[in-house]
C-alpha cells in the first residue's frame, strides 16, 4: 500500500468533499488534496482530517488539469516511491475494494498506463439530469480510448508524458490518454465498481452549463490536439454544428425550395420529413443506451437531453472561439449549487 498514492481536488465541494477522503485516508497511504480556491473550509477540514493540503496559485487559471498536476509533483516530494496514483474528484467516494483491485490490475498488466471501473451516480433518483449522468458514466468494458477523472494511473507512464495539459478546462483526460496510447501504453476499463459521484444537477440551468462546458471543451481540445478529421472531439464537433445549423437550416431551405417549386402542400411535406429528423434521431440515441438504463423513461431522456445539448455544445464552441480570437485563456464554467455546509471535524 505505500507505493500507492491518492490525489483529490475540488472546490467548494463541502461534504462531498469529507466522504471522499474519508473513503481514502487510513489505508496506508498517502493522500493529496488540491484545493481550487474554496472559500468554504475545504482546505482547512481536509487538513484537519489528515491530508496533506495543496492551495492553488490564484495567479494561475484554475483546471482540473493543473490541480492534478501540482497535486502529483507534491506526491512525489512526499512519497517518491509511488508507483501507482490515484487520482479522484472530491464530489467522488472511492468505493471499498477499488483501489486494490485496480492496483493488482496494473500490477499485471505492465504495458497499462490507466485503468478505470464504473462509476456511478450517488443520488439518480433526485432529478433526470443525474440518472442521465449515470448513463453517461456507464461505458464499455476493455481497453479503452480514454478515462475519467477518477482513475488509476502509473506513475512511470504519468510522468513519462509530462501529465496533463494544464491549458485544458475540460477534456483534460481523453487528451492525456491521447499521448498516452500515442507511446505505447494502454488504457483499460474493467468491470468493477469505482466511485459514487455527487452531480447534483437538480435544474434545467445547471445541465445547460455543463454542456456548454462541454462544447467549450470539445471545441478547445479538437481544435489544439485533434489528429484530423477523426482525431479528439472531433466527431462531437461536428456532430453539434450539423444538427444545431444545419438542420435548422436544412428544414428552412427545404420548405421554401418545395414551396417554389411544387407548391405549399409538397413544400410542408419536404419541411415535415426534414423535421422528424431530430425526433428520429432522438429515438435512435435513446435505443442504443437503453440496455444500459434502468427504464425506457430514463433511456428517452438521455436522447432527447443529448440532442437538445447540440444547441449548448454550439454556444461553448462559440465562446471558445470568441476567447481564442481575443487571446483570452481558456475559461472554467461551472454548474453546480453550493455543497451542504461543512461541518466542524472531530478531532
């Protein structure tokens, strides 16, 4: 266990952030937490509980990727012979057996850089938006292109690519699988249960912000480290320009070039069929993740919720590419409500 180390990072996660590390500390090894500016006591109860304490440079912009970063150069000062990290969000708890079974699963698989389980939503009952989440986190068993913010990395391979982009506000880790995979090494995701997340996305608002966020992302990571037309993003780029310009676009044309050219009842005939395209398209998402939702209802709404975010993704690719031309950094956009207040730690 001590040539294991934890990470974690957050911001103002509050009691998220305490099940996280109490699901880690006291194991044997040591634990890093990296704080992003909280101002509700995050820092100062992560201290208190027994980790050892990052703060972030405010003069900086602020990631998940420079959090991770400085949290592994710490680590390392601390305990260099760490051969295994594992890094994890603070709305996250490591679930009980996770951290050995990914460790025997690196240790036997030597060309490995990564490997990740399921990670699951703490609280889908709670609202639409984080049974959707959990279908999200549900992806195939294997090896992998790319992992989450929660998973196991060796440090060798780590620090053979320079960890991650700190340029990066979201998207961080498919780029650092990128060169990861890029040198050799593999990425996996095996069928063991990893994390409960805390999304807390309780409103429409919240959901919105977090697909723009993640237009912005997509949008930042494709346009910078994409490898072509197949490269990162790059398929999601499209994918959100197509339906939310060009199908618009499409339906109007269609209707007024039938219109001119057939009459009004075949030109409301072409804009219909153009119309049931997105609907259509909705049913398609929704069939190709019900075997991993629990209900059919849950399955509709991941497809109308992933089509609907085209429109989102399309306003983060945007203010991507407003920043880039004003030679503004790249941003973070936040979307969730304010954690339950800490409260004082026992000592």
């Amino acid at each position: 266990m001590s040539e294991i180390g934890v990470i974690a990072i957050g911001r103002n996660e509050g009691e998220r952030l305490r099940r996280c590390l109490a699901s880690v500390l006291g194991r044997g090894h040591a634990v890093v937490y990296v704080d992003s500016n909280s101002s509700d006591g995050s820092a100062e109860a992560a201290q208190a509980l027994g980790a050892q304490v990052v703060s972030l440079e405010l003069s900086i912009p602020f990631s998940a990727a420079r959090a991770r970063n400085d949290g592994f150069e710490h680590l390392m000062r601390l305990a260099p012979d760490t051969r295994y990290v594992l890094f994890v969000d603070g709305d996250c708890e490591v679930v009980d057996g996770w951290i050995e079974r990914a460790c025997d699963e690196l240790s036997r698989r030597p060309d490995a850089a990564a490997v990740c389980g399921r990670r699951r939503e703490r609280f889908p009952e709670q609202s639409i938006y984080n049974r959707v989440a959990d279908v999200e986190w549900n992806t195939p068993i294997g090896e992998v292109n790319s992992c989450g913010g929660d998973a196991m990395l060796r440090a060798e391979a780590f620090r053979s690519v320079g960890g991650y982009d700190p340029s990066v506000v979201a998207g961080e880790e498919p780029e650092l699988c990128q060169r990861l995979r890029e040198k050799g090494w593999k990425v996996l995701r095996i069928d063991a249960e990893m994390t409960l997340h805390d999304s807390a996305i309780l409103h429409f608002g919240q959901w919105w912000r977090r697909a723009v966020r993640g237009g912005y992302g997509a949008a930042d990571v494709s346009r910078r480290f994409g490898r072509g037309r197949d490269g990162l993003f790059a398929r999601q780029v499209r994918s959100a320009r197509g339906w939310g310009v060009g199908w618009p676009a499409a339906l109007v044309i269609g209707t007024i070039a039938g219109m001119a050219l057939f009459g009004a009842t075949i030109g409301t005939i072409v804009g219909l069929l153009i119309a049931l395209a997105m609907p259509l398209q909705m049913a398609r998402t929704a069939m190709k993740v019900r075997a991993r939702t629990d209900n059919a209802t849950t399955a509709l709404a991941y497809g109308f919720l992933t089509m609907l975010g085209k429109w989102a993704n399309l306003v983060g690719q945007f203010r991507c590419w407003r920043d880039r031309s004003a030679g503004r950094n790249t941003r973070l956009i936040e979307y969730k409500l304010p954690a339950p207040a800490l409260k004082p730690v026992s000592r």
